[in-house]
C-alpha cells in the first residue's frame, strides 16, 4: 500500500492520507540532571561532618620501592626497566634530549606507593576516584562545558548520569567494551534504574614519549592554566578522555513528564554516596564514592565471560549459539550486555535472538526479535532502541497463555537468520524457570544447535535443575520428548547427530540479588514503559528544541479497508474492537495474505504469526469516513506493506495519558467517572505464586 505523512512525497492515488491535528503549545522540557539544592545541602552536611572526624595521617616519609622487578619490552624507542605497584612505570628513554630528559626524571618521580615525590606531580593511586583526587585528574573548560580526564591503569569512576566520552589518549573500559584513542565518542547513560556504571583505566598500548606529546593532546581542549594543572597527574600509561554533556531525543522526551525528570540523577539510597563540586557535576554526571559498588562480577562470571570469548576468538566457523537462562532478577540481562561489548572488542558484530517477552533488550516489551549488533551497549535497554532485522509482537509480557505461538514465534524467526554465519549468536530467555518455564528451555536448546549454555544463579544454591548435557537426555520439554532427533533435524543445516554443547555456571553476588528492585523507576513495569517512552520519542524532531506532546504531532490517516484488525491477548467481541483499540499501541505488521475488505473494517478472529516492522498508537478511529488515526516513527516506505495492525496486552505508560499539555477541554482516553465498586469493574489479575487451598500441606 502506498504511504504518505505531512511534508513527504505525496501520491494521487493513496491509502495513507496525512491530516493535521492541532497544535498546542509544548511545554520546556528540563534538562537539570544535577541534584535539587535540598539533596545538595543534605549531601555537603553529610561530607562536612565527616571532615571533622580524625583520619589516617599520611606518611611524611618516601616507601621504599619493591625490589626485584622485572624488565619490560622496549616499545616506540622506550625501554621498561622496572613496573611500580600502581601500575605506573620507570623509563629508559633513547632518546637524550631534554624533553626526553625531563620526561624521565617526571616518570621517575612517580612512585607506586602513592605519594607525593616531587612538586611536580600529583597522589597517583589505583582504585575510586572520588573527593579530592577529582579535582586533581580532571580540569573543566568553562567556555565550551567539557572536561578532560586523566586515569591511571585500575582507576575507576563510577557515576550517575549521562555523558559523551571521547579517548583523546591511552585506552579505557565501560561494561567490557575497551574505547580506545582514535575511536569514536559513544554516549553512556547511568539512570537511577539500573546499576551505576563505572570507567576503569587500563595500561596504555604505548607509553607517552614525551611531556609535549601530552600538553599538546591537552592544548585543543584546555586552556593554559588547566593543562598546566592536568600535566602533574599524567604518567608515562595515563589514559586521557574527554567528558562532554549530553542531550538527545529520547532523554528531552523522557524528562518532560515530571515523575522522570529525575531519572538521571541519584536514587535515595545513594546521596550520602554523591561526590559534589568535582569538574565534572556540571557536564550532567555525579561521580558516586567507594560505598557504591557498581557492577560486581563474581569469580565464576568472570570465568564464563572468559570462556565463552575465548571459544569465539577461536571457533573456526566464528559462529558460536550461546543460550543464557537463569531464574528472574539474577543479571542475565546485564551478563549479555557485558558479553555483548566484551565480543565487540573482536568481532565487528554479534547476533541476538530475543527470547524474553517482559525485559525485552532493543523494542518495547511483548516482542520476539533477531537482529545484529555492532555498537556497545553502553546503559540500560531504553537508551538503545533500536529497529530488528526481524521482529514477531506476540503482545503480552508472559507466553503462559499461548505457549506454541511462542515456541513457533522463535523457529520462524531461527529460519530468518542468515545462513552466511559470521558472527556469534546470544540466546536471551526468560526467567521463568519453573514447570512450562524450565520445559520451554529445554525445547530450546534441542531446536537450537546450541554450542553453550550460561546458566546464572544466586544463593549457591541452582533454581533449577542445571541444564547439562547428561540432564537433557531424559529431560522431557513441552514440545520435545527424549530422544529429540527429530526436532533436531528440522532446525539444523545437516542430519548430523546433536552437538554437545557446554554448560557453565555462573554464581551471581551482587547486592539485592534474587529480588526486584524496589526503588523508583527499579520495578519491571515501570522499565517497561520507559522502554516504550524511548521508543516513541523517536517521533520528536532530532533537532534540539521543546518536546512536542503526541496530541500535537500530525498522525497517518489509514483507510479501514486497507488493513485487518487483531487482538494476541484475549477474545473481544466484534462490537467491543474499536473500543479496546483507540488510545492503544498496535503492532504494525505484515500479513502474507492480500487484505479483503467488503467495504468496513476487517477483523482476524485468531492471532497471526507475521512480521513486524514497528508499533504506533491508534490515536482516534472516525467511524463516519472509516479511518485510523494512528501515530507511529516507521518510516514511510516501510509503512506500505503494512496491511495488520495487531492490539496486544501491552499498554499505553500512564504518563503520556495523564500528563497532556495545553488541554482546555476534558482529557482523552482517561475518566474520573468510575467506580471500582461495580462486579467486574477491575482487571482481573492472575497471581501464579498463591497457594491453592488443593495445595495447602502438600510438600
């Protein structure tokens, strides 16, 4: 079908018809990431009284350094005669000229036992940089609002908030992805949601050559006074990035609604951790002190993180299919993501299958997608929307009530993958480990030709049974019964017998683990829908400006007759369809049969396995002309071959509803004319973990 919006290329003969909906005023949206001056005096008070209690004196005296070191490699003409214990190293130079010259007494001076040894330079220690040591490593350009960094090897920053980073010098790690100079600037964000995200410095490729070599990195981005300051804290293997603020689409739109306008700063349980008037409070981050932890990687997460990158710098056909399982809020959505960019630092790119209908990674909750990666992930899920090359809306966060409509979601989208194999494939899953849960994992691993499987867990203790080779042999799935053969070989390239795959445990210690998170905007609902937030400020202008509210945009006009009308979910009657659809999001999807329409609206009487290639929100539906109004960032030319737009259980985030700007008349889609005391006025809701009273006494 032909496809046509306000201000792009117009047809004569169209489906898609542009109407222009009215305008309103928007609101300004705020850009303050910095804490309120509440926090703020909460947060000085705090450090203030802690200044006043006695602390570690100093030693005044030189520590002798450890004897007995080994010598180094001579690289890019520069001899390592001795390492220090921070990492920092003593020089020879062959060059002897007198920048040369000074540059070595300056390496020399810098001892790893953390003193100060010379006037010339500054305390370089491993470990948080936090308080005072901020002030020493970073320096702020006030004209253009950007700071440089300097990090020694092993030196950590953990932060709330967003910033861009660029490595003008040396090499730097965030969430296993390794930025190095020469690279690109990448975007990292660290909301109240997730886990505070941490930069960690690592040894240089090359060593500087000279005291020049860094004033002139530093010349283009600080002036005089700052990089003479900076230069006392770089060493020989200092690692130099560049910290600039930064404000996108997704986040303006995000912080227009007043219950996420906070969403980048700190949560209550970390202000008396914040580190304030440091250089970089300014740029929009809050560096956090050693009380937070960050991400914690156990010794056996380490071990499969490891592992699993060691078998894909090594595998010949350089496709590895690793399936990561584990019960809910144990970190396996973390675990891929540090997987993901740990792969990227060898591999151009890394395949995703989305197995997961409730903490989808890249689209709104309720979708079953396979795409290809090749940019870190560098913050949670909603800060890196994006669009699959293939995607199937099952509609609901849970498969429970259509278990095969998942199973042969999945399959459909496997046959989709390209058969070239070049890259590596992640299995993400749910975390539904018990009963149809663990029999939909052992499904997957025989129609899959898995070659590893992660298995995380908490407690010491597995949440299910381990899902090992030997297991899966007399393990009995929900479509699978042993032995598999059969399934097998319909999903894989041969008849060969079955591969035997890897199982690797993993451990997880991190704090809360096992638990939801019970902080704001930490609860999986409410993460959801700042995934579709972020979805849908994919229609505000790229451009910087004011947030347009969703009642002001212009929306498609879509004839009844061009496309059929279905709910994944539940049973609606026919009468009752217009009115559960308007004001919802609806799959756009793409049906393989041509669309038959006697005149009104056609409607599916069961839920299709089809493509999808994006969602919109059915705004208003005009019964007289028989139209759609639907709103939706899908580009135009992909639009044409939508003909099905499917209703799922996935709703609209309650924010865009409650929070429209500039209404003078009563709100749509919401009333305060209801009464919850009418049978059958509420939702009725399932609560799987309740005891039945059949069940009560039994073991």
């Amino acid at each position: 079908m032909k496809v046509n919006k306000h201000a792009e290329v117009k047809h004569k003969s169209q489906k898609w018809k542009d109407a222009k909906g009215k305008r309103c005023r928007p609101p300004v949206s705020s850009s303050n990431v910095n804490s309120s001056p509440v926090v703020i005096s909460m947060v000085k008070d705090h450090q203030e009284s802690v200044r006043k209690k006695p602390s570690v004196k100093r030693l005044k005296n030189k520590v002798k350094s450890v004897s007995n070191h080994k010598n180094g490699s001579a690289e890019s003409g520069i001899k390592k005669t001795h390492a220090q214990a921070n990492g920092s190293s003593v020089f020879t130079i062959d060059n002897d000229s007198n920048d040369s010259q000074d540059w070595k007494e300056y390496s020399q001076s810098v001892h790893g036992n953390g003193m100060e040894t010379s006037d010339n330079t500054e305390d370089v220690r491993r470990g948080r940089l936090e308080g005072e040591a901020l002030h020493h490593c970073a320096q702020r350009d006030d004209r253009q609002n950007r700071t440089v960094l300097v990090m020694q090897k092993d030196q950590t920053l953990c932060f709330r908030g967003k910033c861009l980073l660029t490595c003008l010098y040396g090499r730097v790690e965030v969430m296993g992805f390794t930025i190095e100079e020469g690279q690109q600037s990448y975007s990292l964000f660290s909301p109240a949601s997730h886990c505070p995200l941490s930069i960690r410095g690592l040894e240089s490729i090359r060593a500087l050559e000279s005291r020049n070599e860094a004033s002139h990195i530093l010349q283009k981005y600080l002036p005089q006074a700052s990089r003479k300051k900076l230069l006392k804290s770089i060493t020989t293997n200092s690692s130099i990035i560049l910290l600039e603020p930064i404000e996108t689409p997704m986040t303006r739109f995000l912080s227009s609604f007043p219950d996420l306008s906070e969403l980048f700063n700190l949560p209550m349980t970390e202000i008396m951790s914040a580190v304030l008037d440091t250089p970089l409070n300014c740029l929009g981050m809050i560096p956090l002190d050693s009380n937070i932890e960050g991400l914690k990687m156990s010794k056996s997460y380490r071990h499969a993180l490891n592992t699993v990158v060691s078998v894909c710098k090594g595998d010949i056909d350089g496709c590895p299919v690793i399936l990561v399982c584990g019960t809910k809020n144990v970190g396996k959505s973390t675990f891929i993501r540090v997987l993901i960019n740990t792969l990227l630092n060898y591999t151009a790119s890394v395949e995703y299958l989305e197995g997961d209908l409730g903490q989808t990674e890249f689209t709104p909750a309720g979708c079953l997608s396979l795409l290809t990666v090749r940019e870190p992930l560098l913050g949670p899920p909603f800060t890196h929307q994006q669009t699959p090359d293939h995607m199937i809306y099952y509609g609901q966060s849970s498969c429970d009530s259509d278990l095969d409509r998942y199973m042969e979601s999945l399959k459909s989208l496997w046959c989709r993958r390209s058969q070239t194999r070049e890259a590596p494939i992640i299995i993400n899953t749910m975390g539904w480990v018990k009963g149809f849960g663990f029999k939909l994992l052992v499904d997957m691993i025989r129609f899959f030709p898995v070659s590893h499987v992660v298995q995380l867990s908490h407690s010491g203790i597995l949440q299910c049974p381990a899902l090992t080779p030997d297991f899966l042999r007399t393990a009995n799935g929900f479509q699978t019964h042993p032995p598999a053969q059969t399934a097998l070989d319909e999903f894989t390239e041969s008849h060969s017998p079955p591969r035997i795959y890897s199982h690797i445990g993993v451990q997880a210690e991190f704090q809360g683990v096992g638990s939801q998170g019970t902080a704001k905007h930490q609860r999986s609902n409410e993460q959801r829908d700042l995934s579709l937030l972020a979805y849908l400020s994919q229609l505000q202008c790229p451009d910087p400006g004011p947030v347009r509210p969703l009642h002001s945009l212009t929306p498609y006009q879509v004839p009844h007759t061009a496309v059929v009308l279905g709910v994944t979910h539940c049973d609606v009657v026919p009468s009752h369809m217009f009115h559960a659809s308007v004001g919802s999001l609806v799959g756009l999807c793409c049906l393989a049969e041509k669309v038959a329409s006697k005149g009104g609206p056609v409607l599916l009487s069961q839920a299709p396995i089809c493509p999808c290639v994006g969602f919109g929100v059915l705004r208003a539906i005009d019964m007289a002309r028989g139209l759609y109004f639907l709103l939706t960032p899908v580009d135009p030319t992909v639009l044409r071959n939508v003909n099905c737009l499917l209703l799922g259980a996935i709703s609209m985030p309650p924010c865009i509803l409650t929070t429209q700007p500039d209404i003078d008349v009563e709100m749509p889609y919401i009333t305060t004319k209801y009464s919850f005391d009418l049978t059958g006025a509420g939702k009725l809701r399932v609560f799987k973990g309740m005891t039945r009273p059949s069940q009560v006494g039994m073991q």
